[in-house]
C-alpha cells in the first residue's frame, strides 16, 4: 500500500513508542491523529503517564513534517471515547486508512500479591483498548477498500515472566486478536497485524521493571536494563523506537502480509 496520502490514527500517541510511529508515518506522507488519555483520566498505574502537552507536541511534531495532524483525547478503555476519537480523524481528515492500536501500560506484581483492580486495568487498556479501537475504525477501513491495522503487542505476549502476570497476558491476548481479526478483515482488503517490541529504555522500564528485577536479582537499578540487555539478546543491544516504528511502516506499507506477529528484539525472542 503506498503510505503518501493516508490518513492513520495512532492511540498512546502522546510521546516514546506512539510518538515514534507517528512521525515515521508522517515521513513517509501520512496525516496523522494522535489520541491519549486526557488530563482527567490519570491513575491506576505504578508511573506517570504522558500529559496534554505532550499529545499537543506530538501533532506539532507531525505538522513540522508538511503533513496534517490532530490531537484528540480519548480513553481507549469506553466505547464512546474510542467511538468520538475515530468519527473526529474521519471528519477532519476525510477518512482513515491506518490504526495503530498503542496505547499500553504495565503494572508489576506477582499472583499472590496482584490487585484485582489493576489486573482488570491492565486487560481493560491493553486488551479492550485494542478490541473498542478496532471495532470503531473497522467501518470506516472497509469503506476506504483497503487498509491497515498494526496492533502493538510484545515479546511478553510470546514468553510469560514471573511479576508480570497481568502484563503478558494481556499481550497474548492481543496477538490472538489479531490472528482473528485478520481473517475476518482479509475479504475487505484490510490486513492485520501484531508488532512485538522487544527490550526500549522507555517509562515502563526505568520506573517498573527495574525496581522489580533489581529486588528480584540484587543488581543495582541504574544497571538493571544493561545487564538484562547482555543477557537476553542475540546483537547485545537495546531496541529503539525508530526501529519499532520502522517496522510499523513496513506493516502498514506491506502487500499480503496478514495474522502474523513481527518480532523486534534483537534475538531475544525467536519464537
């Protein structure tokens, strides 16, 4: 699919890995909506949250490229927020050819200590975030008779971790979705896919991760992600976003390629 001209909504779009897709569309000739949490919506999780100005950076941030942008507020967890958020792209921009479904977050406890309200939290964004946000967008896709969605999963949907119970089920969870929703979306034009990040240096690692695994393994926490990094990966290397997003693009840009789970983590998980 040629990207120049498209029109994509990215959700958790407000900084790190959302930001990073949403400009690498940009580059390559797409509008781009933004949507985050607002103001109101903070809460239920163990780090800060990206805030309003960020959101606003990021739709900045895409204008600078020639392309046009929106930011819009929207909690991907209530079917009329994600209802709004996607009927306010079409109507700005005309239509809506890509979702990237990344709003995410992370929590870190084991079993026997996990709140049940934080685990419900975890599923409502990570799961039924990407559920409401397809569901909105899919009229919309088939009208257009073609298009896109790249559901942001992670390696933890592929191999679970101890004290992260919640988290990677929720990623498994959407990489099942994903296979599902491809089949039924191929016959309209649209293909669907789940892209696994590996190992980024962003918030959920520098204020979740790296105190859990530091109690867990007695390293220092400012030496946590290196030594994990050593340890864990094939290249011996951290993943950055512009990689992730790069693979996005390829995802959206992709002839024939439908239900299946691209994997950037440098070795760290091959199966």
């Amino acid at each position: 699919m040629q990207l120049s001209g498209k029109i994509a909504l990215v959700t958790g779009g407000a900084r790190g890995l959302g930001r990073t897709i949403a400009l690498a569309l940009a580059r390559e000739g797409c509008d781009v909506v933004v949507s985050d949490l607002s103001p109101s919506d903070r809460g239920g999780v163990e780090y800060a949250l990206a805030g309003a100005d960020e959101l606003e950076a990021t739709a900045a941030a895409v204008r600078a490229c020639g392309r046009r942008s929106l930011a819009v507020f929207a909690d991907v967890t209530r079917a009329d927020d994600c209802e709004r958020m996607v009927t306010a792209a079409v109507e700005s921009m005309g239509g809506l050819d890509i979702l990237v479904a990344n709003a995410g977050i992370i929590a870190a406890a084991p079993v026997v200590a996990m709140d049940d309200a934080l685990w419900d939290r975890i599923f409502a964004v990570n799961v039924r975030g990407v559920f409401l946000s397809a569901r909105a967008a899919i009229p919309h896709l088939v009208a257009r008779g073609e298009g896109r969605i790249v559901n942001i999963a992670s390696v933890a949907g592929k191999t679970g971790r101890a004290g992260l119970s919640a988290y990677c089920a929720s990623k498994a969870a959407v990489i099942s979705f994903t296979q599902t929703l491809a089949e039924e979306l191929g016959p309209a034009g649209i293909a669907v896919n789940a892209l696994c990040p590996g190992f980024i240096k962003t918030a959920m690692w520098t204020e979740v991760l790296n105190p859990m695994l530091a109690a867990m393994t007695g390293l220092p926490v400012d030496k946590v992600f290196e030594e994990f990094i050593e340890r864990s990966t094939f290249t011996k290397r951290e993943q950055t976003p512009e990689e992730i997003a790069e693979a996005a693009v390829f995802l959206c840009r992709a002839e024939n390629i439908t239900g299946t789970t691209l994997t950037v983590a440098g070795g760290g998980e091959v199966h």
